[in-house]
C-alpha cells in the first residue's frame, strides 16, 4: 500500500497498488513532521507541484509551528502532476472526478499507514477547491483553502457550493488582492459567514504583497501558517 523510500529530511513514500488498480499512476507522498496527533495532507494548485517554493516553505513552516501540538504534513502530486514529472509535459488539470478518486484513494492509504487521531486537508487555490468538495463525502476534520480560487479569470459565478456543501468546519486564508476573490468582494458572499476567513496584507494569489505594501511574502506566509495553526487548535475548542 504505502513503501518506505528513503530516509531524509523530508520522509518519501510510495502509494503504489491501490492506484494501480484504478489506472492511475504510482504517487510518491512527502511527510514532513511526525503526525502523532495530526496530519495535514497537503495539496497543490493548478500550475506547480507538490516541491514548488510556496508547499515546502508552508509545509516547513507548519511542521516548526506545529511540533509541539503533533502536525506533520504529507504532500503528493494530482495524476496530471504525476505524469508531468514523468515526461517533462505540461498538461491541463484532470477533471474533478478523477483528481476526487485520486484523493480519496490516497487518503485511504495515509489512514492505514498512520492511523493519525485527526486528518486536515489543506490545499493551494485549486487543491484547497477540491478538499472543500471532498469533505462533502469524505470524513475529515478540518479544511483549509490557501487562496481559494472563487472566480476564475475568464469570469463567471463565484465557486461558493464546494464550501456551502463542505461537512468539515473550513478556514480560508486569502490575499487581499487575490484575482480570484479579493477583499471587498469575498466576504460579502453570506455563505462566508460558515467560514474562518483571513486576509493576508496586499497579497496576491500567491500572498506576494507590493514592495510599496510595507510588509513581504514571507511575513504573509508567517501569517498564513499562524492562522491555520491556530485554526487546528481551535478544533478542540
């Protein structure tokens, strides 16, 4: 089900039979931490995998926030992400059933592997959009989306039925310049009010502020990682 790679900083495993299965390719996961209370599974957005700049600082960063209270974080990459790797090719998202069966899939392995007393699904814009539809099915205990991908460029109705749907309680952490739902205009959606929404100084869909804003990329995602730390522990509240 899930093998022992190596042994590094990062611990790297294999989700190997239980996708095969299903025709999807083999995934290799990274844990950072010991989840002896908590596991994060981590996953990314459209554009960058699972070891872009933006999931190792988050996923370190929660691992050094989070040690005391038990969090390790695990990542792996969507099956488009996975070929990717493969082959050097760039290739359009999956369509949500296949990436939903791919995370389910993993999920179930992560649980047998480690039995962690509480699972939280974090994900990066889309990866945040597709855990939010997963806990409509799926039992987790928390969710946190990291820009939330509520209106795509080309325009169109906000994506809001993922969080009106999602059984697990949700946290959104957002830039306030985000071009996929800015200050200003999220939180007028009532369906909000059911969420713990943050918004991280002039940051963009990736938190990255303005020189002019006074403050950096990396003291937002300080913040992004304080927030949902404080959001795991509140779930005990």
């Amino acid at each position: 089900m899930l093998e022992d790679k190596e042994s590094v900083e990062s611990k790297c495993f294999l989700v190997k039979e239980p996708l095969e299965t299903e025709d999807l390719l083999e995934s290799d996961c990274v844990l950072d931490g010991d989840p002896n209370e908590t596991l994060i599974i981590f996953t990314h957005g459209a554009g960058a995998n699972m070891r872009s700049d933006f999931m190792n600082d988050m996923a370190r960063g929660l691992v050094n926030e989070g040690a005391q209270h038990g969090i390790g974080v695990l990542r792996f990459n969507f099956p488009y992400m996975r070929a990717n790797v493969l082959d050097g090719k760039r290739r359009p998202p999956d369509r949500a059933p296949k990436i939903l069966k791919d995370f389910n899939i993993h999920i179930a392995a992560i649980k047998q592997a480690y039995s962690p007393k509480r699972i939280i699904l974090m994900g990066k814009s889309m990866g945040g959009r597709m855990s939010a539809i997963l806990a409509a099915d799926t039992q987790v205990d928390g969710v946190i989306c990291l820009g939330y991908p509520f209106i795509a460029l080309k325009g169109g109705e906000p994506r809001l039925a993922p969080i009106e749907e999602c059984l697990a309680p949700v946290c959104v952490i957002q830039g306030e310049r985000d071009k996929f739902g800015a200050k200003g205009q999220v939180e007028l959606w009532p369906v909000m009010e059911k969420t713990k929404l943050h918004w991280l100084t002039d940051g963009d869909h990736s938190f990255k502020p303005r020189k002019s804003s006074g403050t950096t990329q990396e003291a937002n995602l300080d913040a992004a990682i304080s927030h949902s730390i404080d959001f795991i522990r509140g779930l005990d509240a």
